[in-house]
C-alpha cells in the first residue's frame, strides 16, 4: 500500500491514518508517498520501517553516515537540517498548547551551530564478535536492538575521534579482558581526550603495556572504572591535562570529571548559556535560584553578572564540583551551593532557600513537578526554564501560568543534537 505521510511525531517518525489507525513510519518525511513494512502492531496504532519512496520531499537529503537506518544513535539524517530545526519547533509549539494549553507570547529564534562532528560526550558499547567475525565490534547500539553496530566511523562525532573506532576494536581484541570491557565512555576536553574503560576484570601487566602503548599513539588517555562513577580513576598519562570546558563570553573555566555530567555539543551550550543569561538578565543586588544547578554551568556565569546565586542540585558530588568551580574561577563570594533532592521539594523547603527575585530552571527530562507546584505567591517575578523535554516542559508551563499566574513570554528550540530526534528549549515566564 502506498500512502502519503502527513507529519512527524516526537521521535522523527512519518505519520500517517490507515483505516482509522496511526501508522509511524521510521525514514517518512512530510509530504512524502512511500511503501512501508510493520514490525509491530497494536489496537490503535503500529510501527513501521519504510521501504520505498514514491515521491520524495523537497527536504530529503541522502544521509552522510553509510551507518544511519542501522545504528540506532540518529534518525534525522535523511531531513535537511533546516527542516530537523522546524521539526523539532513544532514539537515544541505543539506540546506547550496540546499539554499545557499555553502558547508563547513570542517565538525565539533557534539556536544551532555545526551539525557534524559536534559530540564531545558519548558513550559506545564493545562487543567481543572475534569467534562470529574475527573482530571486537566497538560502537553504538542498532536501532531496536542490543546488537553493536559493525562500524568504522561515526559523522557526529569529531574527525579524531571517529577515526579511533577501528584501532580501538583492534586494541581491545588483543586484550586478556575483552570479554570483560562493555563499554567506552569518551569525555572531551579543552586539551584533553579521554576514554573510560568500563572494565570488570583486572588488568593484566601486558593489557597496562598495549594501554599506554595506544595512548601515547593517539594522544588520548585512559581513566578506568571497575563499577559505580567513584570508582573512575585515571590510568595513563597520568600528567595529562585536566578535563575542562570555557565559556569564554563570561571569563569562565569549568573542570570536570569524566563521568559528571556536561552537555554533549560545548557550541550550542554556549550560545544557550548566552540566551538563558540575555532571558535572566541578572543584576547586581538581585539574589538569584539555579536549580538543578549541575557543576555551576548557569549558576557561575549569573554570579559573574554581579548577582548573589544559589545553586540547588541532588547529587553530592556535582555540590563539590559546583563549590570548586566557583573558587576556581574566584566567585565563591557570589555563588553558594547546596545540596537537596528537588524531587520532593515542598513549599517549605523552597522558602528555607530564601527570597529570590529571580530563578533559573534545568531540569532532567522528568521536569520540575514538585518545585513548580511549590512556587507560592511570592515567587520569583521572573523564571527562565531550560528543557530538555517539551512534554515535562509543557507541563510545568501549564502549572505556571494557569495555577501560579505568570505569562509564558517566549520559547525556542537549540538544536542541542542534530540529526536527533532530542529537543532542548527554553521559555521565560514573568508574573506582572
């Protein structure tokens, strides 16, 4: 059957009506007339794979990875970049009024950067397939499947980095455990690469050898972990650089561990950090909440504007990473941290905290429920809300304007990860 696809979903996919059920087909695009074959059906809906196009869109490019449609890491790279950005627009336009029932009083314009070798952060699967196909497969997870991608690059990763996927399949082919080494974490840095060897066995003295011999080839270093994140420690070069990231617009350097979260794409991090910061709009003498502060990556540069912050996060580690970053780049009188579970926020919890004139938003993709429903009367006159979820983000937005009172002033994308289906946004809501 051939039908004719209408838009897409959330997730990238075709969408289209057949006998009065939704039909997602992966590799659709709007305006396209294509074939399809089901792999799962359901009462209202079933999932799809294409198989032929008929009549192609005007937005459809051929993909540059020879992996996509296999490897599960993207599934835009047949939708002009463009049309990626407006895609995941309207999603975000779509969930703030089918969710929230709110729309924006403006639209902010989208914030994107280079589409191609922008990842700094990733995390890739081994698999020992030496007894199947003579080789260590290392590289990401095929789409609905456990399986490990057979490749040899990866587009959005940078050049350097994509080019280690081969000799680190051969590496740990010669290696006592690699039957034992599930997986690499890659972490980049200003002046340094690293490469966490999540590994469940000991090293051997001859695994240590081939180690330091491949770092000293490609100019990396090896940091191991044998279980949770406290067990990452650097293996070699041990004088290597620390791990950091700039935001060079506000005089700021962040070091960080392998493992502590950081965004992914340090381009469109900047340049969201610039618009939080332009929405914020901190003064000196305001007193200022980051929540979900993470290592300080929003709560540094508002103290740097001169304002008294509070930086609020769960983990214990990140408070300690957040505390150093700020005495290291001389804040420390300006930014505070502490450490509280703002999943089970209440409004006496978040009045403890102090008055705040102003508050800044980042939460994981479960959104911030229970801080949003704990924000009282006397809230902060202006909130900026970093997303990386619409739907939660929708949401907390409903809460806020028609519980709480504000106005949803402006929302955009940042196309944090281009040829995903992920969208990062941001909105700023003010009470009159």
């Amino acid at each position: 059957m051939t039908v004719s696809i209408e838009s897409l979903d959330h997730e990238g996919r075709g969408i289209t009506h057949v006998d009065g059920k939704v039909i997602f087909i992966e590799g659709a695009l709007p305006g396209e007339k294509v074939t399809y074959s089901v792999y799962k059906k359901k009462p209202s809906y079933e999932m799809a794979t294409l198989r032929e196009v008929a009549h192609p869109s005007y937005m459809r490019v051929t993909p540059k990875c020879p992996h996509f449609g296999v490897c599960g890491g993207c599934s835009m790279q047949h939708l002009e970049e463009s049309g990626q950005v407006a895609v995941k627009q309207r999603v975000l336009e779509d969930d703030l009024w089918h969710i929230g029932k709110v729309r924006a009083q403006s639209i902010l314009p989208t914030i994107h950067g280079e589409a191609w070798g922008y990842r700094q952060r990733a995390r890739i699967s081994v698999k020992d397939m030496s007894r199947k196909k003579g080789k260590v497969l290392v590289g990401f997870h095929e789409r609905r499947s456990g399986f490990v991608v057979d490749m040899h690059r990866c587009e959005v990763l940078p050049p350097h980095i994509s080019a280690l996927i081969a000799p680190l399949g051969q590496l740990i082919g010669q290696l006592s455990i690699r039957e034992r080494l599930p997986q690499i974490e890659i972490a980049l840095g200003q002046d340094v690469n690293v490469l966490v060897l999540r590994i469940m066995d000991p090293l051997t003295p001859a695994d240590e050898d081939l180690l330091r011999a491949f770092a000293d080839q490609h100019k990396v270093q090896f940091w191991t972990q044998t279980k949770g994140p406290d067990t990452v420690h650097p293996f070699y070069p041990l004088d290597a650089p620390p791990l950091n990231y700039t935001l060079p617009e506000f005089g700021i350097t962040m070091p960080f561990k392998p493992t502590e979260f950081t965004q992914v794409n340090p381009v469109i991090n900047r340049l969201l950090v610039r618009r939080a910061l332009a929405l914020l709009d901190p003064q000196p003498g305001e007193r200022i909440a980051d929540l979900f502060c993470g290592l300080g990556n929003f709560t540094l540069p508002i103290a740097r504007r001169g304002a008294t912050v509070v930086g609020v996060e769960g983990s214990a580690a990140l408070v300690a990473r957040a505390i150093s970053n700020a005495e290291y780049n001389s804040l420390a009188h300006l930014a505070e941290f502490r450490q509280a579970d703002l999943f089970q926020a209440t409004p006496e919890s978040l009045a403890a905290l102090g008055h705040f004139d102003k508050m800044l938003i980042d939460p994981p993709r479960d959104g911030a429920a229970e801080v949003i429903q704990a924000i009282e009367a006397h809230g902060p006159k202006r909130i900026v809300y970093v997303s990386c979820n619409p739907a939660t983000l929708a949401r907390d937005a409903s809460q806020l304007v028609h519980i709480h009172g504000y106005t949803l002033k402006a929302a955009g994308v940042a196309n944090m990860f281009p040829h995903t289906a992920h969208v990062e946004s941001i909105a700023l809501f003010e009470k009159p």
